[in-house]
C-alpha cells in the first residue's frame, strides 16, 4: 500500500468507543438511585421502567400477589415522577400493614429527584427563556408543571441552593498557590470574584462579593471570609490583581506577610498609554509591551527605564502613572519565574476569560431586580463554568514559584523555627 493511501486510510477510520452493556445481574445489585440515573436516559421505557421499580419494592415488602402476611397491597393513588427534567404522571400502588401506610422508598426518590431543577438551570443559564422551556422540552404528552412561572421558580430554588454552595464551601482541601481577584459589573454594582490556583494549576472559585466599588473595607471582609472558610496561605501565595488600591490595600493587611502582588501589566500598560495623544498611543504600548516581555528583572527593568525617561519630556502624568506600583508589576520578574509562568499569572487573563463566559450567560437578563438575583446567576454561572476550567499554561512549575514565595517571604526561616 503506497504512503498517501496508507495515511487516507488512517485518517478516514472512526475509532468508535465500545459501549459498555449492564448486565440484568448488575442492574438488579446496584442501588435505586442508580438505576435511577440509567432510566432518565429514555423517557418513554423509563416510565415503563419506574412501574417495574415500584413493583419491585411492593414484591419486597408484601411478598407475590396474593400471597397473605402482615404487610398486604391496598390499590393505587395518583402520583407524579422526574424524568429528564419533566415531571409526568405515574400510578403509584400502596402498601399497608395493618392500619398504617408504608411510603415507598423507590417513589419517594423518583418523585423528589432533583433532575428538574438541574435541567432548568442548566438550560435557563444557556440562553433559554423561562417563556420558551415548555417548547424546548423533550415532547412527552404526560408531561406537567413545566410553566414559565413554574420553570422561573424552579431555577431561583436551584441558584439559591448553589449560590448557598459556593458560598459556604470549605477550602480547606485546596492547596492554593496563587489568587487572582478581579471585579465584574452588574447594573450599578461591582461582584468581585476571587479564583485561586492550586499547586496542581487548577482554577477554583473560592468565591465573590458584592459592592458598589473594589474598596478596601468590602475587600477586607471578603478575604477575612475565605480564610474562615479554611483558605490556607501559609506556605506563600501570589495574588494578581489588575491595580485597584482598595484590592491591594486589603491584600497587604489580611494577608500580612503571607503573600506577594503582581500587579495587571496589562492594565499597567493601558493605563500609561491613556496619558499620551492618539498618535503616540501605539508606539508607546508596543515599548510597553516589550520590555515586560523580557525574561530577565535587569532587562525589563532597564527597557521601562528608557521608555520612563522618553515620557520625561512628554508627558509627567503619564511618568506618574508608570511609577505608581511599578515594583509590584514585575513581581514574577523578580522571582525569576517570568518565563515559566509569565503567561498565565503576569495579567487577570485568567479570571477575565472567566467573566466574559459569565457574561454570555447573564447578558440576556437586561434587568437585574435585586441583589440576590444578580448573586444567584453569578453563583450558577460560575459553578457551572468550574469544572470545565483548564489548568493554567505553565502549571508543572508551580511548586517552583511555591518555593520562590516561601524564600522571598521568609517562610522557610518560620517553617524550621516551627519544627
């Protein structure tokens, strides 16, 4: 076979995953809740499916049909189960023994499911309306309690209890190495959002605030809040932040000799440029941009020297600009880590590219009633975006910049006194 043919042939073949078939023997052994889950997968056959679950537990507890004992079938009542995000209509039997009634255990895990409530927020946060939910359902006749009010308050149910989860969730687990802070706008008012990085270079959301501004009172009760909840920095962590002086203010107080600022540089760039006229605006951010592109503390520090000077003659405003918070700029610099992990923690990119999903999330709402509506969304637009967060570029040399904090923080000293 000649080589293009040989490559066609490689390429033109599907490799299809072979599907794993339960086994009656295994479906029989696993537990309802289970079961439950490969039912969903079909409504028809699974409403089919849950009369034989319920059945099966009323042989369990009466024994054969019309065998005699103590606990014997009374009939039937009318009953709802979720399916697929649908609540549809079911004959549910009943049990007794005696003169009390037996729940079935089956049903009661069908008919409180929280597969409803998960379908409508994951479909309600992807673009479909409250209005529209009826339509875009699958189409089973049977189906009810599928309103848009219905659906409005199935989803504030389902973002209060994440809002709830994310908010309370212990970080105590999570080996934080770096913190990157950034604040979101909705209608009036700011939602600043904290995603830390673990030593493994997975983005966590540890959580967010409300404020009307990123000042540092708001900011101080925010950071208190995730060490609460069991955020450990003990070991050095760096925090990114895009130059708002509440944020940094706050940094330096909570987290008191425990952590290190990089400050935005892409911010830091833009912010210099704003100074200058139109015409000198792209020839200054693209000097800008290269002398914090160089890898080496000494020549970023000597290329933003000669840019310090040139803008001496031009313009102080903009000299001032660059001055303000110029050290905290070039922390990863200093740590000698910029190009390992330059990429990923030099500027808020990280948390930004989080924030714009969220924003095709939340952008169709144009009217934000009130605070706990704008925190719900967030809350189910952000867990609903963690788990497919990549790992930071760069992330194998974390446990590089973990020991580059450590001894520009004096840690390691405290860690042998300790021992």
């Amino acid at each position: 076979m000649n080589t293009v043919s040989s490559i066609r042939k490689k390429y033109s073949t599907k490799i299809r995953k072979k599907i794993r078939i339960v086994s009656q023997k295994e479906y029989e052994e696993m537990v309802v809740s289970s079961r439950r889950d490969l039912i969903e997968a079909l409504i028809p056959l699974g409403l089919k499916a849950v009369a034989e679950e319920l059945q099966r537990e009323v042989r369990d507890l009466a024994g054969p049909r019309y065998s005699r004992g103590p606990v014997s079938r009374h009939g039937m009542n009318r009953g709802s189960v979720v399916l697929g995000g649908q609540r549809l209509a079911i004959d549910v039997p009943r049990v007794r023994d005696g003169e009390h009634e037996i729940p079935l255990t089956t049903y009661q895990q069908f008919h409180h499911g929280g597969s409803i409530e998960n379908a409508a927020l994951v479909r309600v946060l992807k673009g479909l309306s409250c209005r529209e939910y009826r339509e875009a359902a699958m189409a089973v006749p049977e189906a009810f309690g599928l309103s848009s009010s219905s659906i409005s308050r199935t989803f504030i149910a389902g973002s209060q209890q994440q809002l709830k989860e994310l908010m309370e969730r212990d970080l105590s687990s999570y080996d934080i190495v770096a913190i990157l802070i950034d604040g979101k706008s909705f209608a009036s008012d700011d939602l600043i959002t904290a995603v830390g990085v673990t030593i493994e270079g997975c983005r966590i959301i540890l959580g967010f605030t409300e404020a009307a501004t990123e000042n540092a009172h708001v900011t101080r009760a925010f950071l208190q809040s995730l060490l609460h909840r069991g955020l450990t920095i003990d070991q050095g962590v760096l925090v990114v932040v895009d130059g708002s002086k509440g944020l940094i203010s706050a940094i330096t107080q909570i987290f008191a000799g425990n952590a290190l600022i990089q400050r935005c540089q892409w911010h830091k760039r833009e912010n210099v440029v704003e100074y200058v006229s139109q015409e000198e605006q792209p020839f200054l951010r693209r000097a800008l941009q290269k002398a914090y592109e160089r890898p080496t503390e000494t020549e970023a520090r000597r290329e933003l020297m000669k840019i310090r000077e040139y803008l001496e003659e031009r313009n102080l405003s903009a000299v001032r600009s660059l001055d303000e918070g110029f050290e905290e700029t070039l922390t990863l610099h200093r740590l000698g880590l910029f190009p390992l992990l330059g990429r990923s923690l030099k500027t808020t990119n990280g948390i930004e590219s989080i924030h714009a999903a969220v924003e095709r999330r939340c952008g169709k709402v144009t009217h934000w009633k009130n605070s706990s509506q704008r925190q719900r969304w967030l809350a189910a637009s952000l867990l609903d975006l963690e788990p497919r967060l990549n790992r930071i570029c760069g992330w194998r040399h974390l446990n590089k910049l973990r020991e580059a904090l450590k001894r520009e923080l004096n840690l390691n000293i405290e860690i042998k006194a300790a021992a």
